[in-house]
C-alpha cells in the first residue's frame, strides 16, 4: 500500500484513538497533516507528540496556551477554536477521518469533501442532518465516501452496486445494548452509568446511550437510507446479541451475504484506512472455536420506540431527521448530566421530531438553523 495523507477530525474520541493506534502499528503507511480534539488537550498533546502531523487544533480556546506551549520546541502548527478546526478540515488530504460526534461534525465534513480523495465517517449525525447535501458535494468532487459504522461498514463490504436491482433488503444488527432484556420501567429509571456500560463495545459516552435506547440504530436507518440509496421498507433492524455479524444484504434470490468478525472497532476503521487494499488490524481477530451459538431476535419497539420514530423522520423528510437527531442530542447531553431520567429521552425526541415536522430546508445554513431552533424548542 502506498503511503496516504491523513487529517483525524476527533482524534481523543474512541474512533480516533483507534484509528491512531492502527497508523502507529503501521506507521510507514500513512503521514499525519492534522489532528483536532475538543477539550482533551492532554491526550492530544501525546498523539501530536508520537505522530508529528502538521497542524493540531484543540476546539476549546481555554487550553490553547496549554497544547502550544506543550508544542512549543517542535515544528507543529498549534490551534484553537472552530475556525481552526475548519482549517484542518480544510488541508488536502488523501483520507480524511471525521469523528466528531454529534452534529457538531457537518461543518468540517463539509469543508473536507473537496479537499479530500476519501472521506472515512464515522460520525452518524452529518448523514442523518444533511444526508443529500453530504453526498451531492461529495459526488460533485469526485471524493469517495467510505462508511466506518462497523453495520455500515459491513454494508459496503458486501452490497453489489453493480447488482442493486436484484437487492432485496439490507439487514443492520444490533446488539440491543444493556438494557437488551430489562423491562421498560426498569430502563426509565437506569442510570447514565448503567446505560454506558456496553455488553460488547468499547464507545464514548453518547453512542453507549443511544447503543441503550437503541437510538444508534434508529440514526443507522436513516443514515443506511442515504449512503446506499435504499428506500426505508428495504431495511430491517435485527438484534444479534453477540456483535459477530455486523450486517448483511439479502438478494432477490435468496442469497445473504454478511460481513463479519470480533466487536472491534479497528476492524472496520482498518478497512477504511486502507481502502481498496487490506491492512493488517491491531484489534481483536474472530474466534470461531470460542462461539457457543449466534442468536437472532426482532426489536422491541414498544420498549425501544426510537426504531419506529426513525421511519417515520424517513417518511416526513430531511427536516424530521434533523429535529430527531438535534432533538436526541441535547436528551442525550441532559441525560448524562442526570437532568433527566433515561425514561425522558423518547419523549424529548418526539417532541423534537414533531417540532421540524413540515420545516424546509435546502442550504447548510438552514439546517444549522434548524437544528438550533429544535434545540431550543425541546428544552
């Protein structure tokens, strides 16, 4: 594999930190141009130490003092704030990891699509917010989008675009989260340790809530619907306990093929990195001698109702998903404040839902806008 250039937009994150541990395991294989972080400063100070990239943004002002002056006897370029993540957003690049989490990561997605060969997301909020805008510019710059969900991920190793008409649905897994077998009076009342402690996946603190409310697969639809083109009846949601297989496509005649391996993020993440080629992961390897069974359940949509609300924000259109999602995050944020209970998250995204409802949109700024008018609308 050639070497590749390479920006980490959320390199302190769980994707970027295992993103980062695959480049060091193969570090002739990639140069660094930018690392940015939100707010830990000390993490990204090491990165920037063992990577060397070229430029380091931190998106909290208050520590820029603290990583420059960490910074100060080598050549990298230090800076702050989001005009500074925009500019790392912003440098050409070969690939380009964006793991900002929330909403928060349309904007550098944006900025880096023409200035990017591949764009390796894996943050779901960009595609749910904006999903049409994200890949009319990237079709627009000839840049490639390569998803890095581990379903999504598992999607695009398997579906045959040049065979999409014998396609008869796309399947995405699911664990089902902690609360997987709790009833629904005992997850209204679970607290935000609880809902972060995951079976199967390491994560950061958001999608281990939404893993709990089963709201990443709600955000998985819609995101599905968009990278691969696929109308909402043709995606189905099935629980997998065990995290083995990470997706697959049914074909019209009959054939299912599925993509799997351990619940290891660096398995996804590696494919992506090294994209149309393999690389060899630093991550866990399935083992098939340790499986006893896979099992294999429908979701409960009286206790998780965020899969029903997903296809119904489909069906109402791109300003539903943006109130679902804008609606979710800040349900997500209180929750893990413990300003509300884990039982309020659904109906505060319903409300959001119901808010965008009928809203229009067609540029960036109106979905920014919107997004904050249904923030402000649920709190």
């Amino acid at each position: 594999m050639s070497q590749k250039t390479i920006s980490i937009l959320g390199s302190t994150g769980s994707i970027g930190t295992s993103t980062i541990d695959l480049i060091k395991a193969n570090p002739e294989q990639f140069k660094i141009r930018a690392l940015t972080a939100g707010k830990n400063a000390e993490l990204l100070i090491e990165q920037a130490k063992a990577l060397n990239p070229e430029f380091v943004v931190i998106a909290d002002d208050s520590q820029y003092e603290t990583v420059k002056s960490a910074l100060s006897t080598t050549n990298i370029k230090v800076g702050a704030g989001r005009t500074a993540v925009l500019e790392a957003a912003s440098m050409k690049t070969d690939l380009l990891m964006a793991a900002i989490v929330g909403v928060a990561g349309l904007e550098p997605v944006l900025k880096a699509i023409p200035n990017t060969k591949a764009l390796t997301i894996a943050n779901k909020e960009p595609l749910v917010a904006a999903g049409e805008l994200v890949l009319n510019e990237a079709k627009k710059h000839n840049t490639k989008i390569l998803p890095v969900d581990s379903e999504h991920n598992a999607i695009f190793q398997v579906f045959e675009n040049h065979n999409r008409e014998q396609i008869k649905k796309i399947i995405l897994t699911a664990s089902g989260g902690p609360f997987r077998t709790w009833s629904k009076d005992q997850m209204d009342c679970a607290t935000p340790e609880q809902a972060i402690a995951h079976p199967n996946w390491t994560m950061g603190a958001k999608i281990s809530v939404d893993s709990a409310s089963m709201m990443n697969k709600a955000l998985e639809i819609i995101e599905a619907h968009y990278l691969f083109d696929m109308p909402a009846p043709q995606i189905d949601v099935l629980i997998h306990p065990q995290s083995i297989i990470h997706s697959m496509v049914e074909y019209k005649d009959g054939s299912v093929l599925a993509q799997l391996g351990a619940p290891d993020m660096r398995t996804p993440i590696a494919y992506a990195l090294a994209y149309p080629e393999r690389m060899a992961t630093t991550g866990k390897t399935l083992d098939w001698t340790a499986l006893s069974k896979l099992e294999f359940e429908h979701p409960d949509t009286t206790r998780f109702p965020s899969i029903r609300m997903a296809y119904e924000a489909l069906g109402a259109g791109q300003p539903a998903c943006i109130g679902f999602n804008a609606a979710n995050e800040i349900a997500v944020e209180k929750f893990l404040k413990k300003e509300i209970s884990f039982g309020q998250i659904i109906p505060l995204v319903e409300k959001g839902l119901t808010f965008a409802q009928g809203k229009t949109v067609s540029t960036l700024e109106d979905i920014i806008a919107l997004d904050i008018e249904t923030r402000k609308a649920v709190i």
